[in-house]
C-alpha cells in the first residue's frame, strides 16, 4: 500500500488542472464569506442571500481557480461580471440537500443555513449559488453583485481562542483544517484541547494522509458551551451549547449533526482553515460528514479515531458511502446517472472512475454500496468507507484523497 501510495502521489504531482488567472490578479490576501438560506422541500429549492462579511486572510486554495476536481450536489462561484468568465468556483454538499429526500420534506418546507468562503476579490464581481438534485439538474441558482468596497459588508474577528496544534506558515500550499468542540463547557476546556490534538494524530496515522502529513496543517478553536454534552432528543436530553449539535438527525438516532452554520462560522472568524472537523462531547456513538461543509463526530466515544478518518473521508474528499441496506432502498443514486462521488459508480459511466485500476489489478467491483444492495458498485470487499472494522481505505478511497490534497495544495 505504501509503493502504491508514493506512485500515485509522483503521477499527480505532475499533473495539472489549468487556469486562467493567477491569484493575484482578481484576489487579494483576506476571504470574503457569504451568507445564505437555502429552503424547499421534495420537489422544490430557493436561494437567498442573507449576509457579506470580510475576515483577514485567506487560507484556501490559490491555484486551480477555475476548476472543480469533484462537482458535488452544488457549486458556488466568483465571475467577472462584464465577461462571465469564472474566476474561482468551489462545489459543496448540504444538510439541506440530504433533508430533501427524507419523508418529512414530502409535506413541509424548510430553511437552511449555509455558509461559504471565497477570496477577497480586487474589484467588483458577480457570485452565483447553483443546487443540483440527484440527476444533476440545476434546481435553484442565485446570481448576485459584490462590490468589495460596499459599506455593509462587516468584518468580523472571532472572540474564540484558537492555537496551532500542528503545521503552520504556508498556507497556500497547505490543507487548513480547524477543530472546533460542541458541548465544552469551560470545564472541559482541557479536555477539548486534547481531544482535538487526538484528532489531528487520528487523521495523520491513517494512510494516505500519513504519507502527506506535511501537506496539512491543524488549528484548533475553542468555543465555550453553556452546558456540558451535545442534544439526544430521542432521551428527551437538549444542552444549550455553541453550535446546538444534537443526534436524530433526519429521525435516525446515530446522525449527530448541527445546521447552525452561521455560528460555526462566527467562531472561525480570521482563524486560517479551509474544512472544519466539529468535535462533540459526548461518548455516544454517532457523527457526520458533509463534503466541503462539516465533520462531526463523538469524540467519547471508543471507535472515536476510526469514525473520525470515515467521516472526514465524506467532508474532505466527497467520498461516498460504500456499505448498504438490504432491506432499504434509496433513491439518492438513481439508476441510470452516474454518482459525482469518486468510489461508488452505478456503471453509467464507470471510465470515469476506477476503471483503469481494474484493468491494472489494483481494484475490483463489487456489488452493493451508497445504502442500495443492488445497482451501485464499490470498489473492494471492504474499505474505511464500508465498515469501521476495516484498517484503511482502498485503492480508490485513497487516489481520491490524495488527488484532492494534490488540487487543494497547488499554487
């Protein structure tokens, strides 16, 4: 696995993904973050436009513009506005989308928050918001002005302490990831301190990320929470906490995750990160992940460090479910389309996505992934996407990691 490891990151290394511009001719050193509600139900999607702010820094990425390495469930992106021409662009996948298809979204319409970072831009541009459904059909866009010299756009700082826990300088050719806890009352700061240093050795002991670890740095930031402990409504057992993350998400009692994503965003506020990882302090099983959005996981619980590495693999690098019910349909890959995420395929258009490492002996096809027994195919018995038991991720899983840190890292 390690050969296998270094060959694909030589071969990547060399490979580019081209763009118009250089970061320095449409953007400058600070992020300009967007507010929006996005709202529905089954069959319908809006957007709207609630807030700008500016923070100092910017800590994503400064090449590859342009580009999308993966396209996700939506897409936001800077253009100039007399050309059209996009000048960055980044895709993302929201709570809001995976309530779409639950029961309840059948007879109610919801409002979601959503947050999302883009570089400061030198002059004015345009910003527009797409969501796509399961078919990759635009359902909801929103065009909208930005005019970096407006008045009303806040700068903001957070009031949270923060530190380096690993890494640090170069963030143009680095991964930032923020830790972040919920349920950490001023107790328990201590305790978070640590958690999020276990955090960031857990994700670094796991191939391929062990082989990059200097690609990554770490911060962690510490948000107070009133009570100790995250929300378990199915116990009738609700803490006030920073970020209200709570389980019975969707009704599922595992699914701990939180849609208050403007508070999150408050406490990162100037602190240089690109994905976040939200630390729940609580010993009950559970987390999520939500690609270019949030990980959260239990950090009491035992299997803390493996479903840490699952979920991460979900939030960083859009990898998607690989495990699967038999008594359970799901139509989130429906039969004929081919899933944008890089380790499941329904075979529509299976070239684009492991097919060379089957021809080379490295990967195989196996039936039954993405919550269906029939239909979707994954690429090895078992991978850290599949079971927790499993030690690491397959061939596939960690092509795909490693091509995203190579597109988040290039200058």
């Amino acid at each position: 696995m390690k050969r296998f490891i270094c060959i694909l990151a030589a071969a990547l290394l060399v490979s580019s993904i081209a763009f118009a511009r250089g970061f320095g001719d449409s953007f400058t050193d600070a992020t300009l973050r967007l507010d929006y509600i996005f709202s529905g139900n089954a069959t319908e999607s809006s957007i709207s436009f609630l807030q700008a702010y500016r923070t100092s820094g910017w800590a994503g990425r400064r090449g590859n513009l342009d580009s999308l390495l993966l396209a996700g469930n939506g897409r936001i992106e800077v253009l100039d506005p007399e050309s059209g021409e996009v000048l960055y662009c980044q895709s993302f996948s929201t709570l809001f989308q995976e309530w779409q298809c639950t029961e309840e979204a059948t007879h109610v319409t919801k409002g979601f928050e959503n947050c999302f970072q883009v570089p400061w831009p030198k002059r004015k541009v345009n910003v527009r918001v797409t969501l796509t459904d399961n078919y990759h059909s635009v359902k909801a866009s929103l065009t909208h002005p930005v005019d970096p010299s407006d008045i009303l756009i806040r700068p903001l700082k957070t009031s949270c302490p923060w530190r380096q826990i690993r890494g640090g300088g170069n963030h143009a050719g680095k991964v930032d990831v923020a830790i972040l806890g919920d349920g950490y009352a001023e107790k328990d700061l201590r305790k978070f301190w640590n958690d999020a240093t276990k955090t960031a050795e857990a994700l670094l002991s796991h191939e391929p990320f062990a082989s990059m670890k200097d690609k990554f740095n770490f911060v962690a930031v510490a948000a107070p929470s009133e009570d100790s402990g995250v929300s378990v409504p199915h116990m009738n057992s609700w803490k006030r906490t920073a970020f209200g993350s709570h389980y019975d998400t969707f009704y599922t009692d595992r699914y701990l995750t939180t849609s208050n994503q403007r508070a999150i965003f408050d406490a990162l506020a100037g602190v240089p990160f690109e994905i976040m990882i939200i630390l729940g302090n609580t010993d009950k099983y559970g987390g999520g992940g939500i690609y270019n959005s949030v990980t959260l996981v239990s950090a009491g619980h035992r299997t803390f460090r493996v479903v840490t590495v699952h979920e991460f693999g979900h939030a960083f690098a859009g990898l998607g479910d690989e495990y699967y019910y038999d008594d359970d349909y799901s139509d989130n890959y429906p039969d004929g389309v081919e899933p944008w995420e890089p380790n499941i395929t329904t075979r529509t258009d299976f070239a684009s996505k492991w097919e060379d490492l089957v021809n080379e002996g490295v990967a195989g096809l196996y039936e039954g992934g993405g919550y269906r027994s029939k239909g979707i195919w994954r690429p090895a018995e078992n991978c850290r996407m599949r079971t927790n038991e499993c030690e690491g991720f397959c061939p596939v899983c960690t092509r795909a990691i490693i091509r995203m840190t190579e597109y988040l890292t290039k200058n």
